[in-house]
C-alpha cells in the first residue's frame, strides 16, 4: 500500500541551478506534514513542485497512485494557501471564496450555501461584502484558506501561510489551522522555516537542507534524536564542543579534555569514534559550581564542561547564562543566576547529548 | 563663515542692486535665497521662497499656454470685433458631419487599441512560449519611433487601391484586380491610428501588468482558471485604472493629429484637425478654426472628466 501522496526523486533545476536533489517523501492521508528549512533550502520549490507549478526535471509526483507530474495545478486536486495569501484585491470576501466554485460551474445557490458555511468555518461571517484591503492580516489569511478549502480538495498545500501574522496572533492561528485540517480529515503539507510552528502543527516534519532531506519523523523523534550535526543545530541545539571518543562494544568512551571530564555515554547503535561534536541545548544542561579541580573520575551517562560565565541575562524563566568553554562558547540556561566571571560546571545528560563524527 | 558673506551679498541685493539687475540675475537669485534659507537667519519668508522657486515654471505656463489658450477660446467667440456666436454657427453647419466622423474614429480606435494592447499584454504577461514572448515584446514597440507623417505615408503607399496590400493580395491569387478597393478612407485613419497607438498603450499595460502580485495569478490557475479568464477576470481588473490613463492619452493625441488624415483622406468627410488648417490656411478664418478648437477640448474634457471621476471615486473608496 503505497502513501497518498508520494514524491518519488524529484530533482528541480532553476537554470543551471539544482534546487531540490532527488527528493522523497511520503505523506500518509490525512496526515499533517511540515517542510522545515532555512530559506533557500528548496522548501518553497518541493510545495510549488506538488502544486504544479513547478515541473521536476526527473522523478515523479503521485496523488493515490496516479502520477500527476505533467498535470496542471488545477487538475491534481489541491489547493495552494500563498504566503502573500494572493486575495484578489478587486473581489469581495465572498466572490474571493467562491470563485474556484464559479469556475467548476457550481450553480450560484450552491456557492453561496457553500461560501456561507466556509465563512461560517472560519468566523468570517461578517465580512462577506468587505474587499480584501479594508481586513486585517489574520482575517485575509483566513479568507485565502476559506479561498481554498471551498473547492474541497484532496491536500491542501501552504506556504509559509503565517509567515505574514503578528507574533501573538499567530500562535493562535497555527492551532485553528491544525484543528481545522483534523476535523476536515484533510491531508496537509505546510511549509515554514519556523521551528516551533513545524513542531506544534505537524504530525510530522522533513527538515531540508540544501535540496535534500536531513531527516524525516515525529516532531518528537526529530527533536530528540536528530540524525546529523545540522538536524541537531536547527532543532536547536546550538551548543557545540569538539571532543574525541573511542567506541567499545556499546558503549562510548569520551576522553577527557582540556575543558571536559572523562565520560561514558551508551552508543545506542551508533558507530561513533575519534573526533566529534557534541551538540546540546541550553535548557537541557545543568549548571552548577564548578570544583577547584576537574575531577578525574569518569563521568556516568552525562558529560560535564567546565567554563566562565562571560555574560548572563534573564529572558524570563529561567536565567541565560553564556559561558566561555576553551575557545568556545555555550548557552546555557539555570534557575539560578551564575556571577559574571564565576567558574562553572555544565552537566549534560546523555539523553540530552548528540553527538556526531567530525567531517 | 559662508552663511556671513551669503548674508552680506543678499544685504547688498536688498539695499543696492537697482530692481532689473535683480530679475536679470534669476538663477543667482535662487542660488542666493536657497543658502540663506538653509543660514536660517535672514527675512525672507519661507512661502515667498517657494514661490520664487515655481515662478519660472509657472511664467511658461502662463505665457506659452494659458494666455494663448484664453485667446483661441475669446478668438472663437469674436466676430469682427464683437462678441458673438456666429464661428460655431458657421463651424457646425460646414462641419458637424465631420466632427461626428471625427468622433467615431477616434472612439473606434480606442476600442481597438485597447483590445489590441490587452491582448499584446495579455500574452506579455501571460504567455507560455517564452520565445514568443521574447519577440513580442522586442517587435510590439517598434510604431512607437516612427512619427504619425511617416505613419500615414507608410499607409497610403500600402493601402492604396492599387497599393502594396492589393497587390499582395492579387499576386497570392486571393482576390482579383477588379475587385481591389481603396481603404484610404475611415478604415485608413482607424489602421493608421490603431497601430501607432496601440505600442504606446500596450507599454503602459504591460508594465502595469508586469507588477501586479504574480501570486495572484497562480492561486487562479491553482483554482482552475483558464488563461483568458485570468486576463479578464483576475489581470484586467487590477490594470483597469492604467488601460484607462493609456486610453484617454492616446484619446486626446488623436484628436490632435493633422498628418494622418491629411496623408489618408484629404477628402469630405474627414476629421476636424484637417478642416482647422484648411479655414487657417485657405482662408485665414481663424474665428471658425478657433471654434473647431474648442468644440475638440470640450471632446477631450469630456473624456477627462470621465478619468477624474472615475479616480476620485476609487479614491473614495
């Protein structure tokens, strides 16, 4: 049983320029799927590749089986939110709404049972008669989701739809979008470069980079098993220390350093020895005083780094500390406020510790 | 240091420099108020400044078109000293059959070069063949460099009833010598007009469409619009305030082109601008000609009047 939506190694090419790299990806009916990456990394291009405006050099897009790549937009049964939201500024809220249903010849009853219970949907009751300029930001973006979901298609595709929303009110919207396409059963491809939006609406998220895909899974697999230094590095973990380790069966033996304690981590399948970064997050790292002396003991199931709080602030919480770690520096966050200039210690818990081998 | 010795020259201007030197030295004036403005420690009020500064532009307005438009229009009302209405008495018995002719063609040709530039916009802005959009776009503009005496020599030689066009036509066997006819009448002007003006609209078209949001024009394909119905129900819409601007300026310069219908159709009926250089030229009647003049504003303001409203009230909006 093959996904309802695959993308089978597309490859996109703007000029001499290869945007996506054979990429592939399934998304499962129904399911909520969000494209993460930082700008330029061929995000926009694998949605707009779905949605037909882009046509991939080679590989193949399918829609329940039927291979839909020289198809045109309209006739592969999704919508498009656009990141400018694309109102037509010379159509009312409800000719906005209803003009993919004119075009599919839906008698004028019909559209306008159906504009009214799309309004209805989306609390835009109303503003029916109102042109697009005379709507807030929230309320036009809501009219070109109304705009597209009229038309009841099979996926709805967005595009950095809340990319254009004030902070607040878009952390709102991102939870109406994501009830929404769960009550309508929808399937759902979401493009953002924001984290947390990816990790709060999606079932599941494609981190790109570069036209090719790090890493496929559940906000929570991603968030705490990234696959490489940069997946690890975009979820946020930052923090990074150069260390050396050997493997022993399944366990791995971290040297200690000029700045680190001895330490041993379970290797859980990998295949990790010699140079490494080790990345962690702020909020995941302990801090506490650090001893006069590096212990020689080894360390059980978590590293420990020593270093000087260089600067400290309080974004509210919890107390930002930034700490010189050897020519390094690390951001570690603690309930407590460390001194400037204060010698620390930062235990990082194995779980909260990725570590990959240096290219 | 600077803003002393400004001070001190202007003082001079003030108190010594007898009033002619002072108009004969304009830019050094300006150049003088300018500075001192900026010193900020002199008299002279900032709106006097302004208005020194828009006294040039506004002495050519005055003088090489106001005060000879008011004379045309007093010149259509004077007859033989006194004032009366007896030019457009005279004017509209000679000439109402060309004055409505005059009409008809210039509207008829706005309707055409406005289908015209939609399409040749149209297919700028929404053409899949980007070579053909690449040569549309370098050959639509050409009729634009070539002046209307050349526009209307051009089309005379080509449409004559024994001129190029025929003949092409006679030689590809699609008609016969007997029934070539001349279309160096209306259908002339209409042609020559159509392709000289149609460029200039379409430029301004285009560029128009060119900028609107191309999202806009994807979320309609996205929906299933076909492209005739994105130009007409999604572009056209956006653009309408240019195609209007594009319209009525090339309105007004029909109206006022002598070449053409001089070349094309020097005979009855023909447009007003031909019969106000016979009554000039002919005759030295220029109380009717002056008449013909303002009775061709009025059919220009009218049309202007058609744009303001129409922008006022998207303004008000």
């Amino acid at each position: 049983m093959s996904a309802f939506l695959e993308v089978v190694n597309a490859r996109v090419l703007y000029g001499q320029n290869e945007v996506l790299k054979g990429v592939n990806l399934a998304v499962e009916k129904g399911e909520f799927v969000a494209l993460l990456g930082s700008s330029g990394c061929g995000k926009t291009t694998l949605l707009r590749s779905i949605a037909g405006f882009n046509t991939p050099a080679s590989g193949a897009i399918r829609v329940n089986g039927h291979d839909v790549t020289r198809l045109p937009p309209d006739k592969r049964g999704m919508a498009l939110v656009f990141q400018s939201y694309a109102l037509w500024p010379h159509m009312t809220v409800d000719q906005n709404i209803g003009y993919g249903l004119k075009l599919r010849k839906m008698p004028k009853v019909a559209i306008d049972a159906r504009v009214t219970e799309i309004k209805r949907l989306l609390g835009l009751d109303a503003f029916g008669a109102r042109k697009p300029a005379n709507l807030s930001g929230g309320q036009r973006q809501r009219v070109a989701l109304g705009r597209a979901l009229a038309i009841q298609p099979d996926i709805l595709l967005l595009d950095e739809p809340l990319s254009n929303l004030d902070a607040r009110i878009r952390l709102t919207v991102r939870h109406e979008i994501s009830a929404l396409q769960r009550r309508l059963g929808i399937t759902a491809v979401h493009v953002t470069h924001d984290r947390e939006e990816a990790m709060v609406m999606a079932d599941r998220i494609v981190i790109l980079n570069n036209g090719e895909i790090a890493q496929v899974g559940t906000p929570e697999e991603v968030y705490n098993r990234p696959a490489s230094d940069f997946v690890a590095a975009f979820m946020g973990a930052e923090n990074l220390v150069e260390l050396s380790a050997v493997l022993h069966g399944d366990r791995i033996e971290i040297a200690a350093g000029a700045f680190n304690t001895a330490a041993v981590v379970s290797a859980r399948g990998r295949a990790l020895s010699g140079p490494l970064n080790a990345r962690f997050r702020g909020e995941s790292a302990e801090l506490s005083d650090a001893e006069s002396a590096i212990p020689s003991l080894r360390e059980e199931g978590a590293l420990r780094l020593t270093g000087t709080v260089e600067q400290t602030s309080y974004p509210g919480g919890l107390w930002r500390h930034v700490i010189a770690v050897g020519s390094a520096h690390v951001i570690v966050d603690s309930p407590r406020s460390f001194e400037i200039g204060k010698r620390v210690s930062v235990r990082i818990p194995e779980e909260a510790l990725f570590l990959y081998s240096k290219q | 240091m600077s803003a002393k010795l400004e001070t001190k020259v202007s003082d001079a201007w003030g108190s010594e420099t007898p009033p002619q030197a002072r108009s004969a030295d304009t830019s050094g004036m300006v150049q003088a108020t300018g500075s001192a403005a900026e010193s900020g420690g002199w008299a002279m009020p900032v709106q006097a400044i302004g208005l020194l500064l828009v006294a040039p532009a506004l002495a050519v307005v005055v003088f090489l078109f106001i005060v000879p438009l008011i004379s045309s229009v007093t010149g259509a009302f004077d007859v033989g000293g006194a004032l009366s209405l007896g030019n457009f008495a005279k004017a509209f018995e000679l000439y109402s059959g060309d004055m409505l002719f005059t009409l008809a063609i210039v509207l008829l040709s706005s309707a055409l070069i406005a289908l015209f530039s939609i399409m040749i916009g149209g297919y700028l802005t929404l053409g899949s063949n980007p070579r053909a959009v690449a040569i549309l776009r370098w050959i639509y503009r050409w009729p634009l460099f070539i002046p209307f005496i050349v526009v209307g020599q051009i089309l005379r030689t080509f449409l004559a009833k024994n001129g190029l066009m025929n003949n092409i036509f006679i030689e590809l066997g699609l008609m016969t010598p007997l029934s070539a006819m001349s279309f160096l009448d209306w259908r002339g002007i209409v042609i020559a007009f159509v392709w000289k003006q149609t460029p200039f609209v379409a430029l301004l078209l285009s560029g128009a469409m060119a900028s609107i949001d191309r999202s806009t024009i994807e979320a309609a394909r996205n929906l299933g619009a076909n492209r005739l119905r994105i130009l007409v129900e999604i572009v056209l819409p956006q653009v309408r305030t240019t195609l209007l601007v594009g319209l009525i300026l090339s309105f007004v310069t029909m109206m006022s082109v002598l070449s053409v219908p001089l070349m094309i159709n020097a005979q009855s009926p023909t447009m007003i601008t031909a019969n106000m250089a016979f009554r000039i030229n002919a005759y030295r009647d220029y109380g009717v000609a002056n008449a013909l003049g303002l009775i061709s504003l009025l059919m220009t303001s009218a049309v202007a009047w058609i744009y303001l409203r129409q922008t006022m009230r998207e303004h008000s909006r």
